[in-house]
C-alpha cells in the first residue's frame, strides 16, 4: 500500500516537472485573466490587499484593542507579516482547490496534464504573493523600523507556503472535481480558519492545552514564521519540533492528495 502511494506522489512530481514550462506559461494566463477587463488591471492584485489591511487595522486596533501595539511594535507592523501570507494561502485553496473543475475543458475537450492544473493555479497567486513580499519588505523599510538579520530566513518560510499550498490544492482540486459540496464547504471553512488561526491576534496570550491545538495548524506555523523573519527575530529552526511538525504533517498530506487525485483521476471526465 505505502510503496503504490509513493508511486502516486512521484509519478504526480514527474508530470509537473516534465511540464514545467507550459505550468509557467498557465500561470502566466491565469494571472492576466484574473485581471483582465479593470481599469488598473493587475495593480488590483496589490490594490485590494492593501484595503483589507487598512480594514482588520482599523477594526481590530484602533476598535477592538483601542490602538495599543504589540509590545514594541506598532499593531499595524506586526499585522502585515501574518496576514499577507494568508491572503496567499486563502486564495491558493480556494482558487487552485477547484483548479480541475474551473478548467474543465482541459479535462473534457483535449489531452493535457490534469495534475498541472492546480499548481499553474497555485503558482499564479504566488506571483503576487512574490510582489505583496516586497511591499512588506518597503513599509519596514519605510516605517524605520527596518528589517534584521533574521530577514534573511524568509525564502524558508516562502518555501514551506508553498509546498503547503501546492498540497494542499492538489488534494481539494481532485474532490472538489467530483462534488460541489466540497467546494462550497472549502469556502466556509476557510472563514472559520481566518478567525481560528493567530492571523489578527497572538496565540502567545494563550493558555494549554488551547495553544497546543491552535498551534497544529499548519497556518499558524507559516504567519507565525513570517512574523520570525520580520517581527519576532527568531530563528526557525530554534522551534525545531515545531518545523518538524510541519515537515511530517506535509509529508503526509502529500502522500494523501498523491493517492486522492490518482484515484479520482479517471472520473475528472465522467463528472465535469
């Protein structure tokens, strides 16, 4: 059993590979289409990231917690490193989870790739997410607060986001193939997840065995990792049970998205 489901996952990384290329050129598709018939175009994909923040700061700090920070650091510093990776990481699911069903054409209609389809997805949110990076990296810089040697670990955070995110629409793609309903519940829960995981507000206040439960959730390890690199000047790998956590738990959902999509594979044309 164990040894067919890594001959699933390493035959779902050979087709991505061997299609690398023509994964970029969707990506590069899926970005332009996204945009395409707005004044400003792709600047929407900064644009509106930028009203959400204003509106959790404005709701949260100065309504909520009456505009005290976080310690030494302004409320609204401490907000974007957490919350631009879950702007990513909300769209990566939602957007690359129905990658198969939204492009069904692709399944029905010619001979293509299918497992390619939620990482050109996946992929092209990453793009954006690459930008929203460096617009955090300039209001650091800007704010003169300024960024640390710690910065320098973000490309392992960046990594881990998307590994996490490429999993893990790999698996919603393929259920979401054959049923709806997963589709529709995909969108509540990530709601429910935004305000459960520590995006708004620090698990630190947060007592056992609460904070243990809050804290396997894999989210809560990617904006806490963030907040390593800009805010809290920690070393992943000082937490180094927490990023094997991370580590085996990805290693297992990949095992099981592999086994899920293989298995739904032949039904994609059936039900789409």
């Amino acid at each position: 059993m164990l040894t067919s489901v890594v001959g699933d996952f390493l035959r779902l990384v050979r087709i991505n590979t061997d299609n690398a290329s023509r994964t970029y050129a969707m990506a590069q598709v899926a970005l332009t289409k996204r945009y395409s018939g707005s004044a400003l175009g792709a600047a929407w994909a900064l644009v509106k990231p930028l009203i959400f923040v204003f509106a959790y700061w404005f709701a949260v700090n100065i309504g909520i917690r009456g505009g005290r920070s976080m310690g030494e650091i302004p409320y609204i510093l401490w907000l974007i490193p957490g919350i631009m990776p879950w702007f990513y990481i909300s769209d990566a699911l939602t957007i690359g989870g129905s990658a198969v069903r939204s492009n069904s054409h692709f399944v029905t209609k010619m001979v293509y790739p299918v497992a390619t389809l939620p990482v050109s997805e996946v992929l092209s949110l990453y793009m954006v997410h690459l930008m929203m990076m460096c617009v955090t990296v300039a209001i650091f810089v800007i704010s003169g607060y300024g960024l640390s040697i710690y910065f320098i670990q973000l490309p392992y955070y960046l990594l881990c986001t998307a590994a996490f995110t490429v999993v893990v629409a790999t698996l919603l793609s393929a259920l979401t193939a054959v049923s709806q309903d997963v589709r529709q519940a995909v969108k509540s829960l990530m709601t429910l997840l935004f305000w459960m995981s520590p995006v708004l507000w620090s698990a630190d206040k947060l007592s056992s065995p609460l904070k243990q439960i809050v804290l396997a959730n894999p989210i809560a390890y990617l904006t806490g990792g963030y907040r390593n690199a800009f805010v809290y000047h920690r070393w992943f790998f000082q937490d180094w049970e927490y990023m094997l956590y991370f580590w085996g738990m990805l290693a297992i959902l990949a095992l099981l998205a592999s086994y899920v999509f293989t298995k739904l594979e032949g039904e994609f044309a059936d039900v789409l």
